[in-house]
C-alpha cells in the first residue's frame, strides 16, 4: 500500500503513512505480475517452435536466446520492484534504488519542469501507469529523468497533483476549472495515409521478418504459400507482377499509417488545466499524459508535410522550454494530430490567449529573388549527383545506363524546378505584435511564432555564395523547442534591422558601422 507523504491517506496497495511521518513508498507489488507476463509471449513461441520444428536446432538457439533475454529484463525489473523507494518530503522529491549500486535522488519541487503519465498494454491490464518526472535539463542522458516504473494509476494522479500543488504554479488563465482546447474528431482520420512512413513501416517489417527466418534456417521463398503464388502467376509479365507489387505496398502502407494514427491519437484530449498547465492526453494502447507549463510556453509551430498541405492540413506543435533533450522535446511538443489547417490555426490562438494565431499572417515579408536562384542551384547540384552514377557506370559498361541518365535528367529538371520555386514562396518572416514569425520548408513547411521576449540571442551566419550575394541567415536563440529559428538568405541590412526591431539593444552592441565613401 502506498498514499501520500503529507496527507495520511490511504491507498489500496495496503500501507499507511502519517502525515507527521513522511515515509517511504513502494512501488506496486503488481508490477510483479507485468514482470511475468512479459515471459509468456516468448515461453509459448518457443513451445511452439518445438511442437513444430521437433529438432531445428538453429530454431531452438535463437528462441532460447530471446527467451533468455526476456528472463534478463523481468529480473532487472524485479529487482527495481523490490529496491525503489519514493517520497515527497517537504519541497524535495526523494527517490533511492538500486542493490548492488545504490542510487539516492533528490529534487526541489520547483525544480519540477514535467510530469508525464505513459501506461504500456501490460501495465493498462494490471492498473499500473509509469509517472516520468523530468526537470527540464537538456542533457541526452536519461538519468536526468526520475522514472516511478509500475504505480497504480489512482496513486500517480494523487502524485502528480501533490507535486504541481507543492511546486506552486502560478494560475494564468484566469478560470475555475479545467478548459477543453480540443479533443478527437474521427473525421481527421483522412489525413493518416498522408504519410511516407507507413510504406517505410511496410519495407522495415518485411525485411525483419525476412532476416528472423533466415537466422531460424527458414528460406521465405520456400514456404508453401510462396510456392503457391509462384505456380499460379509465375508467367505473368513483369511489369504485372511491379504494379501489383506496388499496388500491395502501398494499400498495406495505408493500413500501417490508419492503425498508427489510431493507436497513437484515440482518446486525444487537449486541456488548460486550472493551476497553469497544459495537458496532452492521447493513445489507445499505450496510454500518455504530457503537461506543459504555460507560463513556459514561448510559441507555437505550424508544421505542414508536402502530401499533408496538398490536402489542406496541418500539425502544431508547442514551442516550450522545460521538456527534456532535443529527443524528448519532438516527442513531447505535439498539440494535434494532423488536422485541418483551420483547427490547428484556432488551436494555436486559444494556446496562445490571442485573438487569431499569429501563424495566419499573410504579409510575410518576401525574400530577394536571388534566393529562388540560390534553391535552384542546390537542385540542381543533387540531380547532377544523381545522374552522374548511372551516367558514368553506362560509359564504362552499358549504354542502357546512359540512356536512364539522360531520361532521369529530363524528367527530374522540371521537378527541381518546381520543387525549388516551392521552397521560395514558402520564405517569409515577420513581426507581429509581441511575435517574431519565420516561415520556410517545401517537403515539410513550418511556420514559426516565437515571443520575442524569448528571444536570448542571435546566431548569424554567411556562406561564402551568400556573401557574394549580400545575403546572411540570421537564427533567432531561444531556451525553447528548437533552440534557434532561422530567417535563411535575407540581406544584411534587412536582417539586421528585423533583428533590432525584434528585440532593441539586443544586437546593436556588436554591429561594427562601417561609414559610406
């Protein structure tokens, strides 16, 4: 039994704790339980396996070896089970584990930048959730993360509202009660197939599927089912059997990219909780929670895929600081799933407590010409590249490979083109209000407001071509999202001005006026 350390209430794993006396807490003996259904998925392909191949000894050796790795990670697991204690003592998050390497932990509650709920199937089947408490700190090592690994859910929620009532946030919103931002509308279903992901799932399974019967001494092409196929339509043309081909991978790439959406995205709930958070509810299998503390958020970010803009939609992500390592930050700061441009813009403006979101500015201030020109050069830098493999390889050996040089280059010309152009209209920068907005992206378009009290520094850099042409990038700094949005290939003085203008006497001290002769 477990309960709070200040509260002296009780909870259902059996232990109770005095408010003067802030004890340790355990974590859930069901955990055990998760422990030991990890086992049985391995034990019964394995049984399988033997039941099926009698003595494919190669078999035996590779399942043998998962199932003994699987017997590694649920006594590794155990072990945390039965050494990790918590408390909240006071204005410190306490945490010690560890037996053979002892490991004691402490962490000012106002230290506290997220509180992250993520429950696995096992662990949803046994009541059990996994409360992440990280502190903001943008280090890759996961140790800066304090992990409660198999606590019931009932224990974490009392958890996670004991630490945001001792860390004290301030209430900006100005309401009594949780708000509901937006939540799951099926229709947005639409926009799960706008992904390449899907066929590159299709392509990452086919092929581990392929390399596990070949370590077990199964050849696939010798299945019965193969052989099958193979009989039946072995003497269709070959251009058939690439159609059909593609045809199936990309219905089966379809089918990855719905079943994802679903499981990452049902329930999806966004909230402005009361005591100044934002919350991020979503996941049908495995269930997650992120909080962003509002008074962190430093802006929004419109991200839009080519395939998803063709379709009118769009994604939105927070820019925040306090949400971990660059890693944990692209896994942390999504607002919506892919929907309609519209939502994700009124999204944006109830986020941000504004009016519209900044994000709909039209009058981007539009880059120099010889920025278009600059795009179609790196085009065409890469179609050269590409033509000149099959180029050089068909005057060594074949002339077929010249002539798919030539016709590569011809069909790939307009394609730069185009591409390149689309690269071009999507720059453009701006200042409204208290908001520095940057734009720029052709496969993925993303439109940047960033408060302009964020804004600690500027990075400006010049290549020796944009030196040439009087051009500079000038990145924005910030302790949020990204760590610095880029206005790329804009004149000197302009990007100067824009970066005086943003922020005042932030930049001024270290230009150098070289007067006109």
């Amino acid at each position: 039994m477990s309960h709070d350390s200040t509260t002296g209430t009780a909870h259902t794993d059996g232990t109770v704790q005095a408010a003067a006396d802030p004890g340790w807490t355990k974590l859930s003996p069901r955990l055990l339980l998760v422990n030991l259904s990890m086992l049985a998925g391995p034990l019964a392909l394995f049984a399988l396996t033997v039941a099926l191949t009698g003595a494919n000894l190669q078999a035996l050796i590779s399942l043998g070896s998962l199932v003994i790795t699987f017997l590694v990670i649920t006594g590794i697991s155990t072990m945390r089970l039965l050494t990790t204690r918590f408390r909240v003592a006071g204005d410190r998050l306490e945490l010690r584990s560890g037996l053979l390497f002892r490991s004691r932990r402490s962490v000012p509650v106002d230290r506290i930048r997220s509180i992250d709920l993520d429950a696995k199937p096992m662990h949803r089947l046994f009541g059990l959730t996994s409360l992440q408490i990280g502190t903001g700190e943008q280090s890759s090592s996961s140790s800066r993360k304090l992990s409660l690994d198999g606590i019931t859910k009932q224990h974490a929620r009392e958890l996670r509202r004991l630490l945001l009532d001792r860390r004290g946030s301030a209430r900006t919103t100005g309401h009594d009660e949780d708000l509901t931002i937006a939540e799951m509308d099926w229709a947005w279903l639409r926009y799960a197939p706008l992904t390449v992901w899907g066929v590159g799932s299709v392509f990452i399974g086919v092929g581990t599927a392929y390399r596990i019967l070949h370590e077990m001494k199964v050849d696939p092409l010798e299945l019965g089912i193969v052989k099958d196929l193979e009989e039946r339509f072995g003497s269709v043309p070959l251009w058939f059997g690439i159609l059909v081909a593609v045809v199936i991978t990309a219905v089966a790439g379809v089918a990855v990219s719905v079943a994802t959406f679903v499981d990452a995205w049902a329930k999806y709930r966004l909230e402005r909780e009361q005591d100044g958070v934002f919350r991020v509810r979503r996941g049908l299998v495995i269930s997650r929670s992120v909080t962003i503390e509002e008074r962190r958020l430093r802006g929004v970010e419109v991200t839009e895929p080519m395939l998803l803009r063709w379709a009118g939609g769009a994604r939105l992500n927070a820019i925040a600081s306090g949400l971990g390592n660059s890693e944990e930050n692209r896994s942390r700061r999504s607002l919506t799933p892919p929907v309609p441009r519209a939502e994700a813009l009124r999204v944006a403006a109830d986020v941000l407590a504004e009016e519209r979101s900044p994000t709909e500015l039209a009058d981007l201030v539009a880059h120099p010409r010889v920025a278009r020109r600059r795009r179609v050069n790196r085009g065409l830098l890469v179609l050269g590249a590409i033509v000149a493999v099959p180029l050089g390889l068909g005057l060594w050996l074949t002339p077929v490979l010249v002539h798919t040089a030539w016709i590569t280059a011809l069909i790939g010309l307009p394609v730069v083109i185009a591409l390149a152009n689309d690269a071009y209209r999507a720059l453009g920068h701006g200042l409204r209000d208290r908001y520095l907005v940057v734009r720029a992206g052709t496969f993925a378009r993303r439109t940047a407001a960033l408060q302009r009290d964020g804004v600690i520094g500027w990075n400006i850099t010049r290549s020796y071509f944009q030196r040439r042409n009087g051009l500079l990038t000038i990145g924005a700094t910030t302790a949020a999202g990204d760590g610095v949005y880029k206005i790329r290939d804009v004149p000197v003085g302009a990007g100067l001005a824009l970066a005086e203008e943003a922020v005042p006497k932030l930049l001024a001290p270290f230009i150098e006026r070289v007067p006109r002769t």
